[in-house]
C-alpha cells in the first residue's frame, strides 16, 4: 500500500494543474482499491454546498454541476462527522439523500473521508462500490492518507486562485467578504466592528507660526502631562489583569513620554519657529522615519509606539475632548494602527476580538492580545476598515482571516469550531496537574519557552515544570541600550522566583541572525551564516561577563537556574564560554553571593554540533536541540522565507535521524538531553521525541495541554512502533500524514485541526 501510496502522491504533485491532479487521483484510488467509483466533492464555503469536482464512476456530466447541501446526504455526514463513514449498504442509511444527475444509484458500498486542512473541511472524498460490503480497515486508513494529500493541495489551490476557479458558479454574489491578515493573537472571536481612530491626524497638521514661543511650550508641557496621568490611569486599571512581562509595554510609553530628549526636541522646534502641534509632528516623524528605516522588525514596530502617543499628545494640544466609542458587548475592535491604549479603553469584558490594518505578530499589540487571550488578526493591509463599523464579523486569529456579515452557515461552522475547541480546552484543563507520562508509564518533563510576552502566570497555570528556554535577547531588545547588570539580574531573579523551585534555563545572549539590536547594527549578506549567538558574545567578553554575572546574582538562595549556550558550533566555543562562566562565578563568589555553579548546557542546532554531540555532552551538564534552527541548517531553508516554506519540516527524514543520534550521543555520556525548538510542541511529532529517548520537551505555554493530552494517550511501545515505520519512510510529508492518522485514530484528531 505504502507504495502504491507513495506513487498517488508523485503523480498527483506533478500534474499540470489541480484539474489534473483532481483526476489523477480519483483515477489512481479507483484502481489501487479495486473499486467501481471514486469521486472528489468540494466545499463551495459560500454557498454552503458541496460540489462534485472530479469522478471516476459516476456521471462525468455532472462534474461542476451537482451541489449538495452543506448539511444533506451522507456527503454532508461526512463533512459534519469530521471522520470517515464506512457503510455496506448507503441506500438504506437515514441520511441518504438521492442525487438523480451523478447516477449513483447502482452504488451500495460506501466510504467517505472528510477532506480537512488546518481545521477547515475542504471536502468529502468517496469510494464507491455496486456490492454491499464495509470497506476494510487498511482501504479505510489509504483513503484517510490521501485525503491529508489532498488537503494540502487543495489548499495550495485556494492560495493560487484555482480552487475559486473550479467552484465558480452561475449562483450570484457570495454572502460574506473575507479578509485576510496574519495571526496576531490565536482564537476565534464573534461580534461587531468598532472601528476607533485619533481625533486629529498628526501628519496632516500644517506648519504655522507660534504666537508665543513660551506660551507654546506651556501647552506642550501641559499636553505631556495629560497624555502621562492618562496612561497612568489605563495602566492603573490593566496592571492587576496583566502579566509583569505585559506590564513593561505601558513602561515603554511612560519612558518615552519621560524621555528629556523627546520634550526638549519639540521645544527646540517650537523655539525654531514652528508653532506646538506642528513642532510636535516635526519631532514625530522624524522619530517615526528613523525607526522605520532600521533593519529591524521590532523596532519598526516601536515606531507605531510613537505615533500613537504623538497622537495623544496632540489631542490636548488641541484642547478638544476625545470622543469615545460606543462598544458593543462583543466588540471586534478595529483601526488602522491598533495599539496597547485603544485595547485597554475597551470595557471589561467587551473584547472579543482585534483587526489592526497595520502591524504583524510582533506588535505591541498582538502581545497584549496574546496575554488577554483575545483572537486578533493585524496587518490586514487594504482591507476598508472605516466600512466595518457596526457590521458582524468573524475574527480567525488561527489563520488571520476576518470575515464580515458572514453567512448563516459560515457561522454556524464557526460556532461549531468554538465549541469543539471549549470542550477540548476543557478536556485539557483536567489533565492540567496530572504528569505527562504514556499509559506503560514513560514519564517525559514538560516545560515552558519564554521571552517576548512571556507569561509566567500562563506558563505556570498551563502546568509547566519549568522554564526549557529564556530567550534573554527580549529584553536587550526592548531596550535601547544594553541593559545594566543590574537591570538583567532584576529581570532574571523575577523569573527565577517565580518558578522556584522548578529548573530555569536561561539562555546567554542570542542575537545576529535575524534578531539584531538596534544599538548594536551587524550589516551582513548572509546573517544566518554570519555572526551571532555565541559568536558575537565571545568576541564581546564584556557583554558575556556581564550577562552571565547577573544571571548567578539572581539565582542566589534559589539555585534553580541553568545556562544554556546558543549556536555551538566548535567545542573550543564551549570550553572558552566554560572559562569565562568559571571566571564570572568566582567574581560573583568573591562579591560575596552565596550561589552554587549552575548547571551549564549546549544548544545543538547546526549540523557540526549534531557530529560532535558526544565530545560536546562531555564538557557540559545537558544538552538542548533547537530544532528550528537545526531544521534550517540541515534543510539549507531559511526558516523565516515563505517562499520555501513548504520546504521546511523538522518531520524530515534528516533531521529526526539528527535527532536520534543527538539523544544518543548525550546519553552515552549520561547528560540529560531535551529539545526546545517549536517541533517538540507539535502534537504530530511528539510521540516521535518520545520514543527518541528525550528527557524533555519545551514548548509554548498553550502546546503543553495539548502534548501531553497525545502522551497520555499512547504507550511508549506504540510510539517505539511508529518510529521505526516512519524511519522506513522517505519524505517529511509521508512521515506526518503516517503520525496524523496515528492521532485521528487514537481519537485525537481534533488536535490537529485545532488551533496550534
Ligand atoms: C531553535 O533554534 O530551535 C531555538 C529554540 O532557538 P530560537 O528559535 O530562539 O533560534
Ligand atoms: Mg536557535
């Protein structure tokens, strides 16, 4: 079967267009199961209908032309189901629902297998047969394959166009508009649109002489001010519901506002003749541009910051009260440049979702929403957002979709998915305090990654065991500076103390790449090749020193901590880093710290640490694979460039062998060995870490329910199983289908169409 499989899928990915590949395979899976008919229905979404769109067995006529309801027939069972139905005779099923045109009547046996890709179900693919008879569990288990096939493809074809093609009907205009954006916060959010904008737009204000140079600079001072004891206020009433790391977001504005050089810049201009408002834009943009030009994408970001307190500042500058909106109950807050402000304006409880035309995941924005868990979509460009006002919509921050007046099936699906996803997160919860352990009772540590939006309420109250990853370059990066000693090891004992006594891995600078400081500019052709992580802070002793001090001051009386080293390449790297932790430990001793010499670790994630894992394990204490990056270096594709994406899969044959040998290496030499690249919060993959050997998994706050629910599930005998099969596979996309219907069936399909 498996090749027979193998060989559906090489033609059907070469075929000229998706018509073909739609032939193809309904061709190929007639024969391979030796039976009457097969035929391919897909879900035309706005019309609520499926439509046949390609068959081998029943009327070829009615190909484009035969549509079935949404919720009729045993097609719509399927699509409803989410699962396959396998029945010996469909003419005596209750939901059989009699098509005249696709001449199907002859047909008794039926198997039907919703086509599903990323949540959504895309379509229904069946066999057919005259005999009545069940078809058996492998046919069922080849035809639930090449439907995850199929899914892929179809949803390549609704990217390029091609998919609209096929289903275009004579039916008139569709219900709903969709939009599309990137995810900014994950969820569903159902309500109406209230769209908010700053009275006055700052870049429109004209340049204009100053009556009085003094009186000007009063009423800037007095706008300042203002805007300051606003902020105050807002960030009075968010504090108690926010994390600490989401509470730094309203310390940025403050310190901007507070900033000498901000108020004095526009004093200076005012004094140069330019009368507070225009002053005031002048600054503003100038600031704006200058961020904007920088080769970083946070600090881009920073400059929406900006222009959102340039607009608040000139607000009282024009001495006009601001005009509220009026929030609806469920409120889907929408504007050009959503910021931290305009979200915290919202009533309690009124939040339902977030569209920001402007920003991307990293925005202040987004990470907020993330804390308050509410579905947002930003950068949705184009998009006309003054026509959303008032209008019902449907927020998909899974998929950064927005869909306006959606239609009563369209919602009626989505309330189903948000349903679907309350019963799982309640399924979840009850798991919470429980161990990840397999039911043959292989036990595995779960733990958090941390950093930009760190949460560590949220990482705590999802049942991490502890901290696997502390990206510290977050807070180098929110600054504008490097960050004092000091200034570190407040940050680091926060975090510590708060997981006491659970372990602390806290990573050493990883920057370079494509995290530059914007203070610290590296212009380079190839940044992932070039200098960054280890490389640049053991050429900058000083910034390794100073970090890895404030780390050891903070661990004091608490001893949880360990460090870890990024983007190891040579064991010299790991013994000079030794030497200078050694030397910081001494200093940090002679200073009189009463610390114990933390637990020192490497990160494997390029390919010459994966060859030289056991001279590495023999230096340090664990070692930890990050695999996102390990996956780049292996596969030779950017992690971070769409256009290869679809050739990026840490499920790849070479890299699990990487793994494995990782795993191996390390425990030869007795050191714990963990991974904590975004694969090991994959619920497809992780039963595949498990079986590798691996000590622990670090992932997401929101992965760790959700990875431990699939542990729970299994035996680590079925794991061992299912890895050696996909060992014997060849591709990355043979190995994950192989895992999915592994979980579809144990029962835990909807972990993979859920949000992950
Ligand atoms: C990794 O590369 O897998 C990793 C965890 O580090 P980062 O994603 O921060 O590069
Ligand atoms: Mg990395």
């Amino acid at each position: 079967m498996l090749t027979i499989l193998r060989h559906i899928i090489q033609e059907v990915t070469s075929a000229q267009d998706f018509r073909e590949a739609l032939d193809i395979m309904v061709k190929r899976i007639a024969n391979a199961l030796a039976t009457q008919a097969c035929s391919i229905f897909l879900l035309d979404r706005h019309h609520g209908e499926y439509v046949l769109v390609a068959t081998q067995g029943l009327n070829p006529q009615a190909v484009g032309k035969v549509r079935v309801p949404i919720n009729k027939g045993l097609i719509g069972l399927v699509g409803e189901r989410e699962e396959p139905l396998n029945i010996d005779d469909a003419t005596k099923h209750p939901r059989f629902y009699r098509v005249p045109e696709i001449k199907e009547e002859a047909y008794r046996a039926f198997l039907g297998t919703p086509v599903i890709y990323h949540r959504q179900v895309l379509g229904v693919l069946i066999v057919q047969q005259e005999d009545p008879r069940r078809y058996d569990e492998s046919e069922e288990a080849f035809l639930v394959t090449l439907a995850t096939q199929l899914a892929a493809i179809i949803a390549h074809a609704e990217a390029t166009g091609a998919l609209a093609e096929l289903l275009q009907s004579s039916k008139e205009k569709r219900h709903e508009l969709i939009y599309s954006g990137v995810p900014g916060a994950p969820g569903i959010g159902m309500g109406v649109g209230v769209v908010v904008y700053a009275p006055y737009d700052l870049d429109t204000i004209p340049d204009r002489e100053p009556d009085s140079v003094e009186a000007e600079i009063q009423l800037l001072e007095a706008a300042f001010s203002a805007v300051r004891e606003d902020l105050r206020l807002l960030s009075e009433r968010l504090y108690p519901a926010l994390p600490p790391e989401e509470r730094a977001l309203f310390d940025v504005y403050q310190r901007i506002l507070d900033s000498a050089d901000m108020g004095k810049e526009v004093a200076d201009a005012i004094r140069a003749g330019n009368w507070a408002p225009g002053a005031l834009r002048e600054v503003i943009q100038a600031h704006v541009r200058r961020l904007e030009s920088l080769d970083n994408e946070y600090m881009r970001e920073r400059a929406e910051d900006i222009k959102d307190l340039g607009q608040r500042v000139l607000t009282y500058l024009q001495k006009n009260d601001r005009t509220t909106p009026q929030y609806a109950e469920k409120t889907i807050l929408i504007g050009e440049s959503i910021t931290p402000t305009d979200l915290a304006e919202v009533p309690e409880g009124y939040l339902a979702g977030v569209i920001s035309a402007k920003g991307s995941g990293n925005s202040h924005v987004a990470i907020l929403a993330r804390a308050m868990r509410v579905p947002t979509v930003m950068g949705v460009g184009d998009t006309p957002i003054y026509e959303l006002q008032d209008k019902e919509i449907i927020v998909d921050g899974y998929y950064g979709q927005i869909y306006v007046s959606p239609s009563p099936n369209l919602r009626t699906e989505f309330e189903r998915l948000i349903q679907e996803e309350k019963k799982l997160d309640a399924a979840l919860e009850e798991i919470r305090d429980l161990p990840a352990v397999t039911k043959d009772g292989q036990r595995i540590g779960l733990l958090v990654n941390t950093g930009l939006g760190a949460d560590i309420s949220i990482s705590l109250a999802a049942g991490a065991e502890g901290v696997g990853l502390y990206r510290t370059e977050i807070p180098f990066l929110m600054r504008d500076r490097f960050p004092s000693g000091e200034e570190q090891r407040i940050i680091y004992r926060q975090l510590l103390a708060s997981f006491a006594p659970r372990p602390v891995i806290i990573r050493t600078l990883d920057v370079g790449g494509d995290k530059p400081l914007p203070y610290f500019p590296i212009k380079e052709d190839n940044p992932f090749l070039g200098w960054r992580g280890i490389r640049i802070t053991l050429d900058h002793p000083e910034i390794f020193l100073s970090q890895v001090r404030a780390m050891m001051r903070a661990s004091e009386g608490l001893n949880n901590m360990r460090i870890m080293l990024p983007m190891i390449t040579d064991a010299t790297e790991v013994d000079e880093a030794l030497r200078l932790l050694r030397k910081a430990y001494t200093e940090v001793r002679d200073e009189g710290y009463d610390v114990e010499m933390p637990q020192i670790g490497v990160m494997i994630e390029v390919p010459s640490a994966v060859y030289q894992a056991r001279v590495l394990a023999k230096r340090v204490d664990f070692l930890s694979v990050g695999s996102n990056d390990l996956t780049q270096y292996i596969l030779a594709v950017d992690r971070n460039n769409p256009r290869v994406a679809n050739l990026y899969d840490a499920l790849h044959p070479a890299v699990l062998r990487a793994l494995i040998q990782v795993v191996e290496n390390g425990h030869q030499e007795g050191k714990h060995v963990s991974i904590c690249g975004e694969v090991a919060g994959d619920p497809v993959a992780v039963l595949l870490l498990l079986a590798m050997g691996f000590d622990s998994l670090s992932m997401n706050a929101s992965s760790i329910g959700r990875v431990k629910w699939v542990i729970r599930h299994f035996t680590h005998k079925k794991a061992a199983k299912l890895l050696h099969e996909v060992l014997g596979m060849e591709n990355a996309v043979m190995i994950r289908c192989h895992m999915e219907l592994a979980l579809e069936r144990a029962g835990l399909g909807n972990l993979i169409r859920a949000g992950r």
